[in-house]
C-alpha cells in the first residue's frame, strides 16, 4: 500500500509555491518514499487534447546531478530530442484523469533518447507523472540508477497515488513562478477556507470542520473526540462535503485547496 502522505511535508511543500524551494521541497517529499537519482518537471504546450506539441517548457529540476550537466542535457533534449520523447505518445490525448508512464526499454520510437540522456548517467528507468492544464500537458519525471535498481509495482502504485496531488502543485508552482506572486503564502486550511468562501461552496459547519481537520492531519477518530460523535459520523461529513466539492478522496481535497478557483 501506498505510504500516508505527511501533512508537514504537504504544509511545506504548499509554502514554497512559486518560489526557488519548490523543487527540493517536492524532491525531499518523493525520495521520502525510496531513492532516486532525479526529479524533471516539464510542461508541454498543447491547444487540448489530440493536437499536437507545439513547444515544451522545463519547468525545473532537482536531484544528484549537477546544476550544470542538467542544463547541458536540457539544451541537448530540447535541441534535439524532446519531439521524440517517448512518453508524448502516451500523454498526447490525456484527459482530465492524471497517469503514470514507466519507460524503461530502449525506445525504437525515439532514436538517441537512451543513448544520449539516459545512459551516460546510468539511468536505469524513467517514470512520468502526467497530468492536464488548460495550456498543455505537466509532467514529472523521476529517475532511477543502476545501483538504485528497477522501480517495483509498489513503487509505481505510491506514484500514481500521488499524481493527483502532485500535478495540480506542479501547475500551481509554474503560475505562481510565471507571475512572480508577491503574496505573503498561504497554507492549506487558509486555501481552502478562501476557495471556499469564493466560489461559494454550501459546506455544513461540521462538513466543514472535518475537510479542515483532514487537513491539519487529523485522524477520524480525532475528529469524533472533538465532535463529540462517532467516527463513522465524521465519514459522513467528509463524504457529503467531498460530494459537493466534485472530489472523492483526501488527497483531491488536496489537490482542490491549491488549484485556481474555476
């Protein structure tokens, strides 16, 4: 099963948005679960589903490769390999649902990609979460070495768990970097009272005492001290407002704190 998702380390990660501690934030939080040797973020521009790639962007990234063979890979994938990369196949008619893409055999499809950027530094495997925003496709790519070894299905399961959350921070991050917000940051709870209050949600107190809760890290049965009711009665309250909310689980709760108001 996948690992509980720490609330300080989502707390953390919500406070660096837009800002240069974003991408460690996010690498401590995704090696927490097992080794990598880095973390990409790219975003690749597309008019909507089906059409294609006019352009990418790289958005940053993070790991034990040094800042400056990293620039040198990025100006050797976008000179002459990013059109080919092999993940764009699987992402090109993405729709609303984020996915996991595991890439780990040579590619026929993608001449050179192994050879000039995935081999030298003894990558063993590539593994992208991928997810839409209105202007293109976000993914983030994280890598394995040969001494790290191969991703197992558990590690795979934790990633796509994780996708739903991590895609709409990422989106998040690049607005927020695009923009240069000067707002003092905001944390979760804070987001979700103010995405509340603007789009007018029609949260119950105790509907919405308990997304609150959820957020701070508190367990049910926490909950149901402080409610004073049964644990199974504060499942209830979280169902209804994730009803309302258009969201099924905690981590969309999550996702939906950090996400534009529509």
């Amino acid at each position: 099963m996948p690992a509980p998702i720490k609330q300080t380390q989502i707390a953390h990660l919500v406070d660096s948005l837009g800002t240069a501690a974003f991408p460690a934030r996010l690498w401590e939080w995704l090696t927490d679960w097992g080794p990598l040797c880095n973390v990409c973020c790219v975003r690749f521009n597309q008019a909507g589903p089906g059409e294609e790639f006019t352009s990418m962007d790289w958005l940053f990234s993070h790991g034990t490769v040094d800042r400056g063979t990293l620039l040198q890979l990025f100006q050797v994938y976008a000179d002459h390999h990013w059109r080919h990369d092999p993940v764009l196949p699987h992402i090109k008619d993405l729709g609303s649902e984020p996915v996991l893409v595991d890439i780990r055999d040579p590619i026929p499809s993608a001449p050179g990609y192994v050879e000039e950027l995935l081999q030298p530094y003894g990558v063993l495997e590539e593994c992208s979460l991928a997810g839409r925003g209105h202007d293109g496709v976000y993914t983030v790519a994280v890598y394995r070495n040969q001494e790290q070894g191969a991703f197992s299905l558990a590690d795979l399961m934790h990633y796509k768990g994780l996708a739903e959350l991590v895609i709409p921070l990422v989106r998040q991050h690049a607005r927020l970097s695009t923009t240069r917000a000067q707002t003092a940051p905001l944390g979760m709870v804070d987001r979700f009272d103010r995405r509340v209050a603007t789009e007018g949600c029609r949260l119950s107190a105790r509907e919405r005492q308990a997304c609150r809760g959820v957020l701070q890290g508190q367990t049910l049965d926490q909950l149901a001290g402080q409610f004073g009711v049964q644990s199974s009665s504060v499942k209830t309250y979280l169902e209804r407002a994730f009803a309302k909310l258009g969201i099924r689980r905690k981590t969309e709760l999550m996702a939906w704190c950090v996400q534009q108001s529509r």
